[in-house]
C-alpha cells in the first residue's frame, strides 16, 4: 500500500504508536470515496462535522456495522426534535441510523429507537450502541448502555437531577432486536446487569459466529475489564471468559482478529472526582454511605449497579458545568491468541486529547484486500449534535506470522474504496 504524507504544521489530533518514530502531524485531513462511490466529489474533513447527503450534520458516534456489502452506523440523536410526550428533554431521545456503500456518502434511514419505543426508554440515558448480526436467529441485535437516574421515583425529573447533586445513576445494559438494520428495533432484553454493572458494553463477533460483550465493570468490589461470551441468541451472555487491567478505567473497546492474535483497542480514562468525598465511589461497599452523606437518609437500595455520575464518563460532555468529566488517556492495545486465552499487557496507541475520544477500529473487507480505519470522536463540547469525528488507517504486518504492534500514520488525504476493501494516503 502507497503511504504519501503531506506534513503541515498544525494537528487534528495528537496521536502516538509503538515505534520510536515520531508521528507526522497534519491539519484537516481529507477523507473521499472512490470506486462505486455515490459522490466521489464529497470530502469529509477529519476533525469537523461531516454531512449526511441531505445536508444535515451526521449524528452517530458509536458502531459501524457491515451488512451485504453496506455500511450502517449508529448513534445517539443530541437534538431536540424527537421530544414528544414521556421523554425528557435532557435524556435519550433516538438511536439514528445511517447507510452508506462507500464510508464517505452517508444517508440517514430511521430512527431505529426512540423515547417512544418502550416506557423503559423515557427519562434515561442509552451509550455506546452497538449492533451486530446474528447468523443464528437472522436478527440484528443491538446493546446499549442504559443508565437512569436512582432516585427518579423521588418526583424529580432527569434534567432536574442533573442540576442538583443526587447524581446517581444505574449501569445497565438493554437489548433491542430488529430484522432489518435500519429498521424499528424492540426491547428483547431489558434492564440488566453484567457483573454488578458496566460503564460501557462493546460487541465482537468472531468468524465462526461467537459473539463477546466487553465492559469495565464492579464485581464484588472489584474493578475489572470483563470479556464474556454471548447466548447464541445475543440477548445476553452465557460465561466470563476474561477478568483484565484491575487498576485502568476503560470506556469504549474494540477487538480484530489479524492473522494469528486478537488485537484488542480500547480507550483508557483516569477518574477526576470534584471533591474529596467522591473520591470513596469508586469502591461499590462506599456507594451507600455516600448517599447517606448527600441524601440525607439510608437506602435500602443494593450496592450493585450504581455509582457517582461523576465515575461514568458514558455521557461525560453533557454534564460539563456541573461535573469534571473521567481523564480521557487515550487508546491502549493488547492481544491474545484467543477471546478466552492469555491476554498481555497494554500499550498506548492513541490520542491524550479528552475532545478526541476513540470510539472503535473499523473493519473493511473488500474484493481485493482488507483495511482497518482507527476512528474517533472529535467531541464539540458547546453543541454535542455539531460533533466531528477523526479516521486513520491501521497498519498491520502482514508477513510475520508472529505478534507485532499495528501502526498507524496521520496523512493529510485518505482514499477508501468500500469495494475493494482499500485504503490509499495521497
């Protein structure tokens, strides 16, 4: 593959890789189709806004999922036009889904999930929705994290609790199932826990059709970075098969099978709690006595589940001017012969930028070859629905057949075509 850089002066994003060459930086980076592109003339600018073919900002932050030769991707809506009756104007309002044949031209097809679908759905908060499809029921099953406030039988509503300090909140998770990947999903599994409740829930599915949920997450006290295995049907999990990375809060992950290893991404955050008191949540045998503290009474409630809004950084930029957000540190990588095998320790590979959030690796398998895109959240702190995103191409060794560190370069100009599965810098 032809790698051309084109240095300027300012970056995007700071990025740094596993070898000792320091990395290039670059300004608004390009991104265009080629080949069966919709619109080869389109240009989205890596650190900005990119457009959906109507003109209108592109809203999904989360999972790409490819699907008889398309691409969709997912996201939370962040403005106010689905407001209806039973949502709050502060929480979830719809999950939008977009299509696109070459990863450049994107067309909104639905709101698949609303505030509407399920009484479940009013006053929360959904993150990091993911979607996969399942070989085994032909269903497109999607996970979410579903938080809602603790104390929302208390009268007040979830905007009202975000401006006051009772800001505890659930660490669940939801499962929605469609036929369709851009159709209207159904709540299949609702309000669950995975280990006493995880921060962020990603998916891999492996190629002869396993599926994985990955979350950090509070287990008897414990801290740890949970992979468990999946039902057949998707709807929830059947076994741990690794506990990782004890003392590293992790947010968003991402898994690729390259060769003989499982690489695994994810992004690493250090908890900044804004006063001492806080400082105690982050053990789940604290998380009553607190509420004690700022309640005023005893809860019954068990310790499982939730913790301080301040240690969830799943929505993290909404509560800004009343809560210093997690440390976002970055992206670590590890790998492991198998899902269930031994994992090593990590290494840095991203970004130390708290605006440029990573968000997943990218898989794109053509006719001719198969890519991989490092993407990025490029979080507009002022206005969450005018948020950029950041893509860069993933390099891995594709001679040695024992493990080696993927690399990865800014470049001022990225070429994808969707087709053959290629990714050219000019």
């Amino acid at each position: 593959m032809k790698k051309v850089l084109i240095l300027t002066v300012a970056a995007s994003c700071a990025f740094a890789f596993f070898s000792c060459r320091e990395s290039p930086s670059v300004e608004n980076g390009a991104i265009t189709a080629s080949g069966n592109s919709q619109n080869a003339s389109t240009v989205n600018t890596n650190g900005t806004p990119w457009k959906d073919t109507s003109g209108k900002t592109i809203q999904t932050h989360d999972s790409i999922l490819h699907y008889q030769g398309k691409y969709y991707w997912y996201g939370l809506d962040y403005e106010s036009n689905l407001i209806n009756t039973g949502c709050d104007a502060n929480g979830f309002r719809a999950v939008k889904c977009y299509e696109s044949e070459d990863l450049v031209n994107w067309t909104l097809k639905n709101n698949v999930l609303t505030c509407n679908t399920s009484a479940l759905l009013a006053n929360c908060d959904l993150n990091n929705i993911q979607v996969v499809y399942n070989p085994n029921t032909h269903k497109f099953v999607m996970w979410a994290g579903y938080n809602k406030s603790y104390v929302g039988t208390s009268g007040l509503n979830f905007g009202a609790i975000r401006t006051t300090h009772n800001r505890l909140y659930t660490m669940a998770n939801i499962v929605a199932t469609s036929n369709s990947p851009y159709g209207n999903f159904e709540i299949a599994n609702s309000f669950f826990y995975l280990h006493g409740g995880t921060t962020q829930t990603s998916l891999f599915v492996d190629e002869d059709g396993t599926g994985y949920s990955m979350g950090w997450a509070n287990k008897d006290n414990s801290w740890r970075f949970y992979i468990d295995r999946l039902s057949d049907d998707y709807l929830g999990t059947s076994s741990t098969v690794a506990e990782l990375y004890p003392e590293t809060e992790i947010g968003r992950a991402s898994v690729v099978k390259y060769g003989n290893f499982y690489y695994l991404f994810m992004g690493a955050f250090i908890g900044e709690l804004d006063d001492a008191t806080y400082n105690s949540v982050g053990s789940a045998s604290r998380v009553d006595s607190w509420m004690t503290n700022k309640n005023g009474s005893t809860t019954n409630q068990s310790n499982d589940g939730f913790i301080n809004y301040h240690f969830t950084y799943f929505d993290f930029y909404r509560d800004s001017a009343i809560s210093k957000p997690m440390g976002y540190t970055g992206v670590r990588v590890a790998f492991a012969s198998s899902m269930d095998g031994s994992w090593s320790d990590y290494g840095s590979f991203g970004p130390d930028d708290s605006s440029c959030e990573f968000s997943s690796v990218l898989k794109i398998q053509g006719t001719e070859e198969t890519s991989y895109m490092l993407m990025f959240n490029k979080w507009n702190t002022a206005d969450l629905s005018e948020s950029g995103y950041v893509w860069y191409p993933v390099f891995f060794n594709k001679v040695s057949p024992q493990f080696s560190y993927p690399e990865f370069e800014e470049y001022q100009d990225i070429t994808i075509n969707a087709a053959k599965g290629t990714v050219t810098a000019e």
